[in-house]
C-alpha cells in the first residue's frame, strides 16, 4: 500500500461520521436505511459520506434495486492494519545514521 494510498484512506477516517459508519459496517453488511436511522443527517449527505468510502476503497456497495447496501472492504482494511502494524516507537541503537551524532 503507498503512502498515498494510506493518506486517502487516513482522510476519509478523519470525519467523525464516517469513522461511526465503519464501525457500524464492521459488523456487516448495512443497507442505507440502516445507516440513516443511525445518524441525524440527510440522505445527500450520507451519500457524500459513502462515496467518500468508495472511493478509497474502504467501503464496497451492493446494489439490489433502488436500496444500497454497504460492507467493509477487508482487503483494504487488512492493508491498511499491516501498515499500521508495521509503525513503531522504538528507537535505533545511537549513531543509527542519525547526522546529527557525528557532533
């Protein structure tokens, strides 16, 4: 996964919404009347939410007549856990070609 790959998906985490709307999808499948029921917002502005997660790749939609049903997708989900997995805080040995430990 590229680092611009990472960034798209860190931006459409970084709405409150839309991060409540993955962690509703992490427990399947939800039509959009679902979603809606769960949220004080319009029908526009869950689309835009959703379309936003479409298009990173997060979110995957079914459609089955004029409903739309969403899921998470856990190929990009998975991808995007390894990268997190992959940060640490751990600090190198001294002189781990740092420039400024030859001063």
């Amino acid at each position: 996964m590229s680092s611009m790959d990472v960034a798209l998906l860190c931006r459409a985490l970084g709405d409150s919404n839309r991060l409540q709307i993955i962690q509703m999808l992490s427990g399947g499948e939800k039509c959009a009347c679902k979603l809606l029921e769960r949220f004080e917002i319009t029908q526009p502005t869950l689309s835009h939410h959703m379309k936003i997660l479409c298009e990173c790749g997060l979110v995957e939609v079914r459609r089955e007549g004029r409903w739309s049903h969403y899921s998470l997708n856990g190929e990009t989900l998975g991808e995007l856990k390894h990268f997190f997995e992959g940060l640490s805080c751990e600090q190198g040995e001294e002189g781990d070609g740092c420039l400024c430990s030859g001063i």
